[in-house]
C-alpha cells in the first residue's frame, strides 16, 4: 500500500509540476535565501514552467521498497549524513536510524454541544480548546463586528500566553494540558477580558497552574476521515537541499528556546514546541467536520474563527474559510505582539471600532496570504452529504471523487 501511495508522488517528483503563481512569487522573494546553497538554488532558481526533483524521486522510491529503512538507513541515510558533515551539520548516520515516530493521543473540548480534537502537545492543538472555552459563554454580538473579533482576539492573547510558557515535548517536561483545557481554568482566566478594552500583551498576567505547510483533509464512502499537516517550517523550510537525495532540509528547531530554564528549550532528542495542528470534529458523536491550515503561529487563531463562524454563526464551511480573516500576533521584528492583522473585507465601522478599544492594528489588502490557508470537510449528521472547502487565498481545492 505505501508503494501504491508514493506512485503519484515520485511520477511528479521525476516528471515535474507546474509552477503556479504563488509558488513562483515565494520563489522569487525567497531567491536570496535560496540563492546561498548550491543545491537550493539548482533545485528552484533554474526557471522553467515545471519543477522537477529527480533525486528525490528516487529517494521516494526507496521509501516505497523498504519503507522505513529507505530513508533512516542505507543509502539515502548516509548521504544526508556525508551531506550534514559538508556543511558542518551535527546530524550523522546514528541520528536518523534513532529516529523514531510515535503515536499522540488527541486532546478534545466541546464547544456548544460539539466535540473537538485536537493534536497533543508538543503542538499548539490545546491553544483551540482553551480559546473556544473562553469565549463559550459570551454574548459574541454580529458577525463580522467589533464584538466578535474584539473577543475573540482577547481569548488569542490569554491561551497564546499559556502557550509561550508551558509548551514543551511532553516526554522530557510536564505540560499542564488537561488544567489548560479545562472550563474551570477558562472561568478564571476570562476575568480578564475586557469587552471595551483591548488587552496588551505585556499586561496579561501569569496564570498558576496546580510558512511552509501542507494540509490535506478526506473523507471516504464509509466515513472514515484524516486531517493531515506537514510542514518543513520557513519558507523552503531552511533553504537547504542536498542534491544526491533531493531532500529539502526543514528548520522546526528555530521553535526551541534558548533559555535554560524554559521547558522547551534545547536540547538532543527533543522534539520542538510547534505550530502544526490538525483538527476532526463531532455532533452527538458522529463525524462532523475535518479543519486544518497553514500559517503557523496563525494555526489555532484559523481554528476558532472557522469553527465558530460555523457553530455561531450556521455558516458552510466554504463560507467559513473564504470570510475575512484577522490574525493577532507579530510577523516582523519590530512589530508588537498583539498587533492585530486584519483583511480589509472586515466591514469598515468594526475596523475603526477596534482601533477605538485599543487594538494595534495592521490593516491588509482585502485578501492577504499572511492569513493562512485553511481547508476543510463537512459532514451533514442527517444525509451523511460530504461538502468541501478550500481557501482562496491558496492553490488549493476542494475535489469529489
């Protein structure tokens, strides 16, 4: 079955793809970058409608003979490693065959009758259920108003904040998540949201506690579902390819901390705090919707405003990741932590409205890929009818088969 799967994959990587506007424009804003490794720059600055990678055609179909060993061992392991030494790397032949993956058991809150999952810690997953807790009770006012967004952004400062200081690998440090999830610990935190007033984020108190990304959500016939996240991190993840494999290195460790004393900071064989999440929902305990994006630290911030335009606000989920979008947080240095990014669809009188509470804003175009691109898949409890939503700010689809 994996050969099977990998047979697309490997025909495009040999063959080529084409490249579409999007990826040609990350491209060329990534050129300088790019331009620093040999391989990188054979691999994505030689021109051309297609791009084709060759070596990791081969490198797949590896994979696809010996499965794991095809990659963590033999050839393609100790080419990486040769390549690692070149260039002064610290991974060798003996990092990728200790190389393990293991299974998470997914997090899950309701939220108006619905139950949620999201993925464990180390990732961010916990961030949407303790947001959707926050904001559970509350009177959110119009959508698309100044209510809706000022609140919601309220609950993204309290949960990020939890996030900045507890999230760790859960196998060398204890993340609190069941307390972080819980409606009694969003009881209390909510005391702290100001419905006229925006919340700095350096005046958020402690609490006490006792770019380049895929997704990809299906459902089958017989219901069964996967929401799936990948993601090399940065843009081109580091920018680095090793020509005999093709393998475009990925740069997740820039997530660790360097402070000594903080859970996530670094150290071997940790796996990074990060940003990918993936998301399955349910209505009285049948499949309801699969959610997913891209857009780093913007990943938990697209979950709740997809989910509650859906749970609020009755919206499809092709109308829920195509609205406005708003992501609060900083995308350059120099930038505040709460600056609140917003796409200019946002109706005029709650932009001007959020400025008046306080909000730092930075106001986008109408659509803005900094706003991710979320995906998604309905289920109708009733009829068992799939619907599909893709985002039009990305290359995406929605397809029926």
């Amino acid at each position: 079955p994996l050969a099977r799967c990998l047979q697309g994959a490997i025909h495009y990587a040999r063959e080529g793809y084409p490249v579409s506007e999007r990826l040609a424009r990350w491209i060329s804003e990534t050129k300088g970058e790019l331009a620093q490794d040999a391989g990188s720059a054979a691999l994505f600055l030689g021109g051309g409608a297609k791009l084709a990678n060759p070596a990791l055609a081969r490198t797949l179909e590896a994979i696809a003979a010996q499965g794991r060993a095809g990659f963590y061992e033999g050839e393609v392991a100790g080419a990486l490693s040769r390549f690692s030494a070149e260039r002064h790397g610290f991974f060798r032949s003996a990092d990728l065959a200790s190389q393990r993956a293991y299974w998470g058991e997914a997090i899950s809150g309701t939220y108006r009758g619905v139950t949620i999952y999201e993925t464990p810690a180390p990732t961010q997953g916990f961030t949407v259920l303790e947001m959707l807790n926050l904001v559970e009770p509350l009177e959110l006012g119009a959508y698309q108003g100044a209510d809706h967004v000022h609140l919601l952004v309220q609950a993204k400062q309290l949960a990020y904040h939890d996030r900045d200081r507890s999230l760790a690998d859960p196998r060398h440090s204890e993340v609190p998540v069941a307390r972080l999830i819980s409606k009694a610990y969003a009881n209390e935190r909510r005391k702290l949201i100001d419905p006229a007033r925006a919340l700095p984020w350096d005046e958020v108190p402690r609490s006490e506690l006792a770019g380049d990304t895929v997704y990809v959500a299906a459902v089958d016939a017989h219901g069964n579902a996967a929401s799936l996240i990948f993601s090399l991190y940065g843009i081109f993840g580091a920018c680095v390819t090793d020509p005999a494999t093709g393998v475009v290195l990925q740069n997740r460790s820039a997530y660790f901390s360097l402070d000594p004393a903080h859970p996530n900071r670094l150290a071997p064989g940790k796996v990074p705090m990060h940003t990918l999440i993936a998301s399955l929902a349910f209505k009285a305990n049948r499949l309801w919707a699969a959610l997913g994006c891209m857009g780093a630290d913007g990943q938990p911030q697209i979950h709740l405003q997809a989910y509650v335009a859906m749970i609020d606000y009755g919206l499809d989920v092709q109308q829920a990741v195509a609205a406005p979008r708003w992501l609060s947080g900083r995308f350059a240095l120099g930038e505040a932590r709460d600056t609140l990014h917003i796409e200019a669809r946002f109706p005029r009188e709650t932009i001007e409205e959020l400025a008046r509470r306080g909000h730092p804003l930075d106001r986008w175009g109408d659509w803005n890929e900094l706003a991710g691109h979320a995906h998604g898949i309905t289920i109708d409890p009733q009829s068992g009818v799939r619907a599909g939503g893709f985002d039009p700010r990305s290359d995406g689809a929605a397809i029926g088969y």
